[in-house]
C-alpha cells in the first residue's frame, strides 16, 4: 500500500517551485531595473513599497 509520494510527483513538484521562485525573482528584476529606467513611474514605486513594508 503505497500512501507516500511517487519519485515522479516529487520531482514535478519540486520542477513548479523552482519555476515559481525564478519567475518571482525576475518580476522583482525586471521591476528594479524597469524603475532605474524611468524614475517616473509610480506603479513600480508602489509596489517597491509593498515589498519594503513586508520585509520590516
């Protein structure tokens, strides 16, 4: 009575996670960079905010 996980299923879900982490950390990336681009733009200012408060 196999109750645990596959090797499969594990390896698939380790494959998301990895694709999440990377697309969260070029979102943040692209966002830095976009906003030393244009200095204007005040959504990246705003969600700068947001991740500024949540790490304090």
């Amino acid at each position: 009575m196999g109750q645990g996980r596959t090797q499969n299923q594990i390896e698939t879900t380790n494959k998301m996670m990895v694709t999440f982490l990377i697309a969260i950390f070029m979102f943040i990336f692209f966002t830095y960079t976009f906003s030393w681009i244009d200095t204007k733009t005040v959504w990246v200012k705003e969600i700068q905010k947001g991740f500024s408060a949540e790490i304090k």
